[in-house]
C-alpha cells in the first residue's frame, strides 16, 4: 500500500532540471524513478509541465514538483501499489487532459514509474524479472549511436542517428564488445580526417561531415576496420527524425539546402538501402506522411525495419492503425511519450500483436535511471536504444542489461535477429 509519494528536482545530462519521484510503501520498501526529456517530440506525445520564466531558460519543474506533492501524493495514498494498471488509470483521469499537459508528463511519468519500482521491490525481486513474472525473457538487441546529427548536434547534419546494431553476436555482452570496438574505429577515422570535435547530446561523435552519405561511409568503413562484416555482424541503424525538417510533403536538407517532396525522400533512402548495409529506419518520413510511410513500408519493409516514432508516439491506437493500414513494421517504446507505464505497455502489446518489431528507447535527456533497461528485458521488447557508446546516462543502461544478463546465466537468450520483424538472414 502507498504511503508517501514525493517529488524532487534533479539534473538531467544537458543540465536541465527534472522531476524524481520517490514512493514509499507502508511496510518500508521504497521505489525512485527520474523522468527523461526529449529535444525532437512528436506533436502526439505527452507534454512535460515547465515553469517558464527566466530560471533555467524557462525549464523549471517546481509546478510539476508542487503537483507531484499535493494532488498526486493525495490520489495515490492508500492505493495498491502491485494495481499499476489502476493507480496509472487513476493518474490519467486526475491529469484530465489528452496530453498530461495539466500535472505535466514529467510528474507523471516519473511518480508511474517510481510506483513499478516499490512494488517490485516489494516482491523482492528486480525489477525485470516483477515485470517477466515466469514469462520468456531475453536480452535485447542494442541499437547503438555512433554519430549524432539533427536536433543533437545543432543541425550540423539532417540525420539525427548514425547507429549500429549486432544482430549477429552470440549475447548482449558481445553486442557490446563489438559496438566498443566500432566506437573506436569510428573515433580513430575522425581524428585521421581532422573532424574529431567532441560528442552530441547522446554520446554519438560530433558529426563533422560534408553529407549524410560521408557519414554513412564512414560508419561502414569503421565496421569494417573492427574486424567485422558490414550487413553481416553488425549492420547500419538509422534516425532520419524526418519531422524535424519536413512537412506537407516537403523536406528541407539543412547540408544542401534542397528541398525534397515524399518521393525524392524515398528515393533518397533507397539509394542508401542499395549502397549501405543498413538494417533499420525511424522515422523516414514526417509525422504528417501517413501514404509516403505506407508506399516506403511497401517498398522496403521486407528488408528493412522501419521504425514509428514521431509517427506513433508510444499510442497503441496509432500503433493498431498503422498495421492495419500497411505503414511501418516497428514501434519505438518510450514511456514518457505514452505518459504511464501502464500506456506504454499497451502500445507495445499492440505493436507484438501487429508483428512489428518493439524498441524500448531512451529521450536525448537522460539520467542514471535504469528503468528503461529492465522494461526492455522484463517486457521482452527485444530491442533496446539509448544513445550511444559514451556518458554515465548512457552506459548506465547498458551496463545495468549485462548484470541483467549474468544473473539469467545459462538462461539467457539474446534477441539477435529474431528482434527484426523482416527475419534477418
Ligand atoms: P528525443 O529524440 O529524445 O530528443 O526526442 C530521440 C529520438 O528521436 O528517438
Ligand atoms: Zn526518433
């Protein structure tokens, strides 16, 4: 049973305040979860509550903490915390808004979040296996960011991920031994070239480059100078976070400043599906372009995972449409974009039951919460992205999924290719 329920203001990694919420169960246990913060939202997606003002460029969350203590602290107390469903139902009505705009998707989040983890450790068990209970479990395909771009990097080029994924490794863990060495490989040919010049907002090198295609070159050259098969070990991912430079069809390249229409995008992406090992896209096309996402699904889905994110934020209703109207195969997994865990769960059912592929992801925000991790392997999502390969934010996830994968031992089964809805090869 709830007994207290308490926000704090914390950092996250760009410095900005966040909202931490701290539940308190009435025989002790305890349970604290930090909402993370997105830079390229969809217009779809819960709303996080800000003061506004001078403080903090306007981001301040004492509205969000005043609501965190006051009514929500109030709504809860006494409640059942292992009746998520119930106490996440009962967050969405006292918000009363479609977009948690009201008590802010940040309190919220982070108070449903932070009730999951008392209870599981009320059940004295981690927090993935509560979630599991004796259901199947494995460990997720890491989506891995090497070069940043988009809205992380200042627009310096239009693709917002340059990402790898090693569908091909034997376990999680050497997923992330071969993404270490491609990190590094990729590091060393920036610094040949003149270009090393730090990292963007999720720990992806800076990416100095001329085109998006001389960073694809050079992602799949540094695969290869770590000793592995382009396409065949480790494959290329792509964010092309589309709605932060196109809508009503038309499609702004910040690196030539031309201006593309649906079928030049596609064509664009297609040529790059022809000349680069690339396994996966999100977001090709805008939130706005339900038939260029329905003629790209039907070109390249059969051979290419092609994630919704803007496009479905974490909406289970957006999640059943798109598979019954032919548009995407795969649904990125944030929670805060749902607002509850409980929605965030339904979106990801529904995206199983479509046969899409499932990705719990992390927001260009972040702290040292590791609840997404544990989602990833209790929800048995099969794919996990958080950034890339460098900052605590980011390596705190992956290093809480290779203790996750110790303690399952000879258990353990990775998600490799069977997580990709074409099959892999
Ligand atoms: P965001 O972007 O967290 O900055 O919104 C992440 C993504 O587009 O996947
Ligand atoms: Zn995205």
């Amino acid at each position: 049973t709830i007994a207290q329920v308490r926000g704090r203001r914390v950092w996250d990694s760009r410095g900005r305040p966040t909202v931490e919420v701290e539940v308190t169960l009435k025989c002790g246990v305890s349970g604290r979860a930090i909402a993370p913060a997105g830079a390229s939202m969809g217009t779809g997606e819960a709303v996080d509550l800000r003061d506004g003002g001078d403080a903090f460029g306007g981001l301040d969350v004492n509205n969000a903490l005043a609501g965190v203590n006051g009514e929500i602290a109030s709504e809860l107390r006494s409640m059942d915390a292992y009746a998520q469903s119930e106490v996440d139902t009962r967050l969405v009505q006292l918000d009363g808004t479609p977009n948690r705009s009201r008590l802010g998707g940040n309190a919220i989040v982070a108070t449903s979040m932070a009730v999951l983890h008392a209870a599981a450790a009320a059940s004295g068990q981690p927090l993935w296996r509560y979630l599991a209970g004796d259901g199947p479990v494995r460990t997720p395909l890491p989506e891995i960011q090497i070069f940043g771009g988009g809205a992380h990097a200042a627009r310096r080029v239009d693709v917002q991920d340059f990402m790898v994924m090693c569908p091909a490794a034997a376990n999680f863990g050497e997923a992330l031994e071969w993404t270490a060495e491609v990190y590094r490989a990729a590091g060393a040919l920036m610094k040949q070239a003149g270009r090393l010049q730090g990292v963007a907002d999720e720990g992806g090198y800076w990416p100095a480059f001329d085109t998006n295609e001389e960073a694809l070159e050079t992602l799949t050259r540094a695969i290869s100078d770590a000793g592995l098969r382009p396409g065949k070990d480790v494959g290329i991912s792509l964010d092309i976070a589309a709605s932060e430079f196109g809508c009503d069809g038309r499609y702004t390249l910040a690196l030539d400043g031309r201006t593309l229409d649906t079928a030049q995008m596609i064509d664009m992406l297609g040529r790059w599906l022809d000349a680069y090992p690339i396994l996966s896209i999100e977001d090709p096309l805008a939130e706005d372009d339900a038939a260029g996402f329905r003629q790209f699904t039907e070109m390249y889905g059969s051979r290419c995972q092609i994630i919704g994110d803007d496009f479905l934020v974490t909406n289970a209703e957006r999640v059943k449409a798109a598979a019954s109207a032919g548009a995407l195969n795969a649904v990125l997994i944030k929670p805060n974009q749902a607002g509850t865990i409980s929605e965030a769960h339904a979106a990801l059912t529904a995206g199983k039951q479509a046969g899409f592929g499932t990705i719990v992801s992390a927001r260009s925000g972040e702290t040292e919460d590791v609840t997404i991790a544990h989602l990833a392997v209790g929800w048995n999502a099969g794919q996990l992205k958080v950034g890339s390969f460098s900052r605590s934010e980011r390596m705190a996830k992956w290093n809480e999924v290779l203790r996750i994968e110790e303690s399952l031992g000879r258990q353990a089964l990775f998600s490799g290719w069977t997580a990709l809805p074409f099959h892999g090869r």
